[in-house]
C-alpha cells in the first residue's frame, strides 16, 4: 500500500496582541524655531590717525630724531652744518642730506668726511620745499628736524628741542628754534598778518610762532603722504605753509626760547627776480588755500590792493622787482583750477575754523614805522573790525 504523505499545515501566525496601555502619553509639544543668533555690534571704526598718535604717544617718551639737510650748492657752509651736529649732547637717530643738483663737491665732501649721513641725490634742482618732502618720506624717525645748510646749532639744540617739545604736546605739534645771527629779523616773525606777511611782536603769548623756521622739529606722520610741503612752492613762504597746515589740522605751532640756532649770511642762489617771484607768488597762493571761503571775499581787497601798490613800487626799486611781481600776478591769475584743485585737498583736512586761526594773524599790513604806516594799519584794523575778522588786536 503506498505511505499516506503528512499534511504540512500552513497556518499564518498570528500577530501578537498589544495589551492595551492604561495611561498614554501625550503627544510631544511643538518645538519651536531656533532664534536667530544674535549679531555682534560692529566694532566702532578706528581713525588712522589716532592709531598715529597713540602709537607717536607711546614713543614719545624716547623719540627718535632724524635730521633733514635740503642743500644746493652749500659745501662752503656744510662743514659748519655738519660739525654742529656731530657735537651735540643728544645724537641725532640718523641724518639725511638731500643734494638738489649740485654742481659743487658738496656730494663728495660729505661722502669721504660723515660717511654715516644717508644721502639722497636729486638729478634736478626742485628745491627746498620737494627737497625736505623726499627726506621726511625716508627718515625713519620718531620726530624730524629740519635745517639749511647754512644753520649751525648749538652743542645742546636737539636735547633742548626734545624737551620743550615733549613739554608741550600736545599743544604744539611743531616747535621750531630761535634765530640769531646775521639773518636775525630779515623777512622773519612769529606770525603773519591778514595777507600772508611774517610779522614780529604782535602776539601776546612769547611762545607761540606760527611761522616755523630753522631747526624745526615735528611729527611727520600727521603730515603723510604727501610730506610737510607743497613741491610746486619750490622756495620763499613755505615755512608759512606749514604753520597754516599745522593749525588748520589742529595742532599748533611753537618756539623753544631757550633753544637758539645761528644763520650765516649765504650768497643767494637764485636770480634776483626769481625771489621776488615765489615770494610773492607763495605769499598769495597761502591765502587762497588756507581761508575759509567766506574770509577769502574779505581778504581779496586787500590782496588786490597790494598787488598793484607793490607792482608800482616795484619800477622804483628795479626790474628785477618789477618783473618778479608781474610775474608772480600772472601766474595767479593764470592757474584758476590748479588752485581750485590745491585749496579742496587742504580744506578736506579742515579740523578747525578761521575763528580759531584768525586770532594767531595780526591784523596789522605793515610794520609801526611812521605817521603813513601807522595810518594804513589803523585802517586796516578798522576794516577787521567792521567785516568780522577777529584778528589777534580784537581779541
């Protein structure tokens, strides 16, 4: 008989069955959205020239000088110069020697005797002013002086001008010498009048000079990029640009009493005209940077007015003088918009207004030196007084 096959059974399993649950749990809360990280308020912007100063500050302390030598032609008194220097009780960080073409051996002549002043050759005379620019941009000092080669110091001058200077910051971003020698009181002062003209004995403060002369000592850095000068002044009335720079940024200008320097009486090395002609060019162009527009409109009558009074005594004095004025006028009244263009980049720099510079100028146009001088400046004075220029007489 055949084996009967076992039935496989093919029963499904079933599913287990939950036990109920007593107490269920309560459906999750909602989670809410994270909150937006909160925003770190932006660190306020650092003024580049804070930094400057706190960084001038630290190394005032111990600053280092470096002294600027703009020459042309100045072996002859070089040695002189340079001797000075060499003797003085506080030594100088380094020395530059900026040689504007010379054609004598002033190059040599420093090389072979101070072989450790750094020198800068120029292939063209561009004078002073570019000069001293191109020996601020290199020097590497704290502080820098500047001097002519026809100054000689005193052994102690660079210790007494660091002294008075750390004295009087920061009152005084600058703080120039004493002059004395034979150059003493020619086409110098402390100040200027109301149409760019150094003027000496007007002020009531001995210690403040708002025209900068030999052996001026400064911070460089407040004047960067562009240096201490215009290059187009060349020479004659850049010592007054830099005094109206310094106070048009806010910091004045000083002189060290006790601190002296002397000047001997050097040839000129210029033509004649050429002197009158930056000096007067330069003497005009600082009034058209510097004044607020409103003050320039009370200024221009008396520009206008000495401009043809000089002109006239100009054909008595010589041509040189006659041609240097003309000159001098033509270029003014030729280059509008380079002045436009000069006059916006100093005002862009403006810290403080004409007010607070008005009352270093005095309002005096020519020295007390008779009954016809006297009579111009009473006019003159009368003519602040009336237009609201609060000159130093009406303080």
């Amino acid at each position: 008989m055949a084996k009967k096959k076992a039935k496989v059974s093919r029963a499904r399993p079933r599913a287990a069955r939950s036990k109920p649950v007593e107490n269920p749990p309560a459906p999750l809360a909602a989670v809410p959205p994270p909150k937006p990280p909160l925003r770190a308020r932006p660190a306020p912007a650092r003024s580049p020239l804070r930094d400057l100063e706190r960084n001038f500050e630290i190394g005032l302390s111990h600053p280092k000088v470096s002294v600027i030598i703009a020459t042309h032609n100045g072996v002859d008194a070089l040695w002189h110069c340079l001797f000075a220097l060499k003797t003085q009780t506080t030594a100088p960080y380094e020395v530059i020697l900026v040689d504007n073409a010379s054609e004598d051996a002033s190059v040599s002549f420093v090389r072979s005797n101070y072989p450790q002043v750094r020198i800068l050759e120029c292939q063209e005379d561009f004078g002073p002013a570019m000069a001293f620019n191109l020996g601020v941009k290199t020097a590497t000092g704290h502080l820098v002086a500047l001097l002519g080669p026809d100054t000689v110091v005193t052994p102690d001058w660079l210790g007494r001008m660091v002294k008075d200077f750390q004295k009087g910051w920061p009152r005084f971003g600058l703080l120039t010498a004493t002059v004395r020698g034979e150059r003493e009181g020619k086409g110098t002062g402390r100040t200027l009048n109301i149409v760019g003209n150094p003027v000496e004995g007007f002020g009531t403060d001995p210690q403040e000079a708002f025209c900068p002369g030999q052996g001026t000592v400064f911070f460089p850095r407040f004047l960067a990029p562009e240096g201490p000068f215009d290059a187009d002044y060349f020479f004659c009335r850049e010592d007054a640009y830099l005094g109206w720079k310094f106070h048009l940024s806010g910091h004045g200008t000083g002189q060290s009493l006790e601190t002296k320097v002397f000047l001997k009486e050097e040839d000129a090395d210029y033509p004649d005209w050429k002197t009158v002609y930056f000096s007067s060019r330069n003497r005009w162009l600082n009034l058209f940077l510097f004044y607020e527009s409103g003050n320039l409109l009370k200024i221009i009558p008396f520009v206008l007015m000495e401009g043809v009074l000089r002109l006239g005594r100009s054909l008595g004095v010589g041509f040189s003088a006659f041609w240097g004025t003309l000159c001098a006028m033509v270029w003014i009244a030729g280059h509008p918009r380079l002045i436009a263009r000069k006059r916006q980049a100093v005002q862009e720099k403006r810290k403080v207004p004409d007010r607070d510079i008005l009352r270093y100028l005095s309002g005096r146009v020519v020295r007390d030196g008779g009954i016809l001088s006297r009579a111009l400046n009473l006019v003159s004075l009368a003519y602040c007084r009336l237009v609201g220029l609060e000159v130093l007489e009406w303080q």
